[in-house]
C-alpha cells in the first residue's frame, strides 16, 4: 500500500503523546513515549506542574552523530526483523490499527557528509512506529522504521541512526525494570536521567531528553522551594524566579502565558486601590495584552456587572419575603421558588444556589 512519507515537524516532545485526529480525508500523527517517559509524566501530574513543550526542532543541536559501540550486540536486545536476501529487513505492509491513516513524524537530516543529524525528530519517528506496541511484535515495529530511515537517509546516515534505534529499543526495556520510591519522585527521575546517560551518547541524550529533563527537574525545584512554609514571601519569590530563569525557554513562555490572566488581575487590583479609573484600567489591559483581549476583558467585565445586579435584586426581593411576618414557612418557600424561576435561568439557579452553599450566613 502507499504510504505518504513526508509529515510536518511536531511540535510535542514530552516522553508520552496521545493520537491526534485530523478531519476525514486527512492524515493524522500519533506518538508514545517509553514507560520510563510515562514514569517521568507521571512526576509532573504528581506535583502538578504542566510542562511546556520544549524547543522546536530546529533549535535542536545540529551535530553529527558518533556511533560508539554497543555494550552488547543489537541482536542480544532487539529481536531481528524479517530480512529479504540482501539482509534489508522487510517492511510490513499492514499497518495495525493505531497507525492506519497516519504519517510518520519525524523530519530525518543527513551533513554534507552522508552523516546523520540528531534531533529530536528522531526520537519521534521512533515513537510514532511504537505506539503501535501492544498490537504487533517489537520486530515488526523495528522493521518499519528501519524501513523509514533507509528510505530517507544515506546509507551511511541510515546506519548510524539503526544504532541509535537499537539502543532506543533496549534503554525501553531497561526502564520497564526500573522501580522508583513514589514518594521520592526526584529519586525516580535521577534513575531515568543515569539509564539515558548510561546506553546513549552525549550527543543523543542531548537531542533526545535534554528539555524535558530540564522542565521537570525545574518543576521538583519549584514544588520544593513551595513546599517550605519557612520561606519568607520575598525569599520565596526570589528562589522561584531563579528557577524559572534556569528553565527551558518553552517553559519559561508557557508558564508566562499560563499566568498572565492572574498577573493582570493583580496589576488590576493594585490599580483600583491606588484609584484608578476604568479608562486608566482599559489602557493598561490594552498595554498588556492588546486592543482583543482587552475588549474581550471589557464585555467580561460588563457581564459579570450584570450578574451581579440580577442576583442582587433577586437577595433583596428574597429577603423581604423571608422577612414577611404574614407568611408561613411553606408559603415562603414557595414565593422563593417562584421568585428563583422568574428571576434566572435553569443553569443560572444552580449557580445562584451554589454561591448561597459558599455563603453559609445567606439565607435559604
């Protein structure tokens, strides 16, 4: 069957990957990481912190593979693919379900020299063709993207990047024995981190880890400089920003965005205290964040005004009624029902009666 062989570079570089649908008719990437990648996911849920996609894969380092030797043979950990006579393995031409209308990730680059370049890109390639573990042999699996790498790279440049694959394959299975403390989530991450180190090049573990290493040791060092309540406000803000400053810059810009919404609501208070005015208010947002999303925060602003007027009109009527000595309690009950209709829609009464559970003076 034909397969289309070229793919635009992916942006996501995090050990784990889900599938990504695209609209009918369209092609669709998937990738998974290794179980150690999903350990090491599994330290970032832990201490709640949302890594950020590292550098795009131009900013990887443009560096020539070497191709030191395997501490034991491809063939003591990698099962052999199918081979033709020529010892070229040979391609499946099946694919299993979790890849049947994809193309494979993966941008490949060769030097002037028929080298291969190490990127991220690689890594991903690899990814995408064993996402398909579980549904077919690891031999097939390898068989496919060493079918891939030939197809793209030089010889030479396909050879070096089949080493690197081997050693991808057996540092999967290494970290399947890995048993970290959950309780030491550092600990758990400094195994992966010297398993990486011990099977793979500089140049690869550069390539391949090097930002998603340092996003989430920088999430442990901030969920421990939070964790110390003995910490001063300003010492604590100090040691966090230096934190921040050490963190891959695609961290650095998703944290940014990820608060920009509450570093503007600060900027906004402090504002309205000092007796700003809401022209003053508007500038400031638009000097911020732009003419949208200031007019956006203006029409929110507006709403909620709205809201808050309604549900104050509905707190006013509610407690006269509460405070009519002529009616008894079924019959109050009954006009605060009828006066909760009038007043909001279905979805806006349980809003209303949630805000009064929050509330526990509010009257019922």
């Amino acid at each position: 069957m034909s397969r289309r062989r070229t793919a635009p570079p992916s942006r996501d570089s995090g050990p784990e990957r889900g599938s990504d649908r695209s609209p009918p008719g369209k092609p669709r990437t998937r990738t998974l990481g290794v179980a150690s990648g999903a350990a090491v996911v599994g330290l970032v849920v832990l201490i709640g912190w949302r890594t950020a996609r590292p550098p795009t894969p131009h900013a990887a380092p443009r560096v020539v593979a070497p191709r030191p030797p395997l501490d034991v043979p491809a063939a003591a950990v990698t099962p052999a693919s199918p081979v033709r006579p020529s010892g070229d393995p040979v391609p499946p031409s099946a694919l299993p379900g979790s890849l049947e209308g994809t193309d494979a990730d993966g941008v490949l680059e060769a030097d002037a020299d028929g080298h291969l370049v190490v990127t991220l890109e690689l890594r991903r390639l690899f990814d995408h063709f064993l996402a398909a573990s579980g549904e077919e042999p690891i031999a097939t699996m390898r068989g496919r993207i060493i079918a891939v790498l030939r197809a793209r790279l030089p010889a030479v440049a396909a050879a070096e990047a089949i080493e690197i694959l081997d050693r991808y394959l057996a540092y999967r299975d290494a970290a399947r024995g890995l048993a970290p403390a959950p309780s030491d989530p550092r600990a758990g991450l400094d195994q992966v981190r010297d398993l990486r180190r011990k099977l793979f090049s500089p140049v690869v573990v550069q390539a391949f880890f090097a930002g998603e290493e340092a996003a989430i040791y920088a999430a442990l060092d901030r969920r421990d400089v939070l964790a110390d309540t003995t910490l001063p406000a300003a010492e604590r803000d100090r040691r966090l920003a230096e934190i921040d400053a050490r963190a891959p810059a695609a961290v650095r810009e998703a944290r940014a965005a990820a608060t920009a919404p509450i570093d503007e609501l600060a900027r906004e208070t402090a504002l309205r205290a000092a007796g700003a005015s809401d022209q003053q208010i508007a500038a400031a947002r638009t000097a911020a964040l732009g003419a949208d999303a200031a007019a956006r925060l203006a029409e929110l602003d507006r709403a909620h005004a709205a809201w808050d007027e309604k549900l104050a009109r509905f707190r006013s009527a509610r407690a006269a009624v509460l405070a009519d000595p002529a009616l008894d309690d079924t019959e109050r009950r009954r006009r605060i029902d009828d006066l909760l209709a009038r007043s909001f829609t279905p979805a806006e009464q349980i809003r209303v009666e949630a805000l009064d559970r929050m509330a526990p003076a509010a009257p019922r």
